[in-house]
C-alpha cells in the first residue's frame, strides 16, 4: 500500500501573518512531516474549528492530530514532544 498519497494527519489551523504558525510549519517541514495548512483568514470553516477547540478564541496555530489530539500556541519542544 503506497502511504505517499495519504492525507496527512496534522492539520495546522493558523494566518499567514502569525509568526508562531510560521514557525510551527518550518518545523514540520524540516522534519518532513506532512500537515495540511488551513489559513482561518480565508476558510471560515477552518477559523469555526479554531474557535470551538479554544472556547472562543482565534488562538493560532491551532494543530489538530490524527488521534483526535490539540496543540494549541506549542512551543517547538513541546510539538516535538508530541511528534515523537
């Protein structure tokens, strides 16, 4: 079974402007992790699913994992932690 074409299981919920997203998504691309990039300026689906998981709040990035799991705002050692 070729795993190339899956959809990857990190979701990463953030804004082009935001630098914690932008350093969020430098550190799964060196690592080669695939994500997919949900800007919440532009998909108002993606920003509803922002505000549900933090009570209300545009807190970004915002990654949602396979398991059902959340990072909200993580400092690179704790999604490296979460990332194994």
């Amino acid at each position: 079974m070729n795993h190339m074409n899956s959809i990857p299981e990190i979701t990463v919920y953030g804004a082009d402007w935001c630098p914690d997203c932008r350093r969020a998504k430098c550190l799964l691309d060196e690592r080669q992790v695939p994500y997919r990039w949900v800007d919440i300026e532009t998909d108002r689906a993606g920003e509803k699913v922002v505000l549900e998981a933090n009570r209300g709040n545009r807190s970004i990035p915002t990654i949602v994992f396979g398991d059902g799991s959340i990072l909200v705002e993580p400092s690179n050692p704790e999604l490296l932690a979460k990332l194994g």
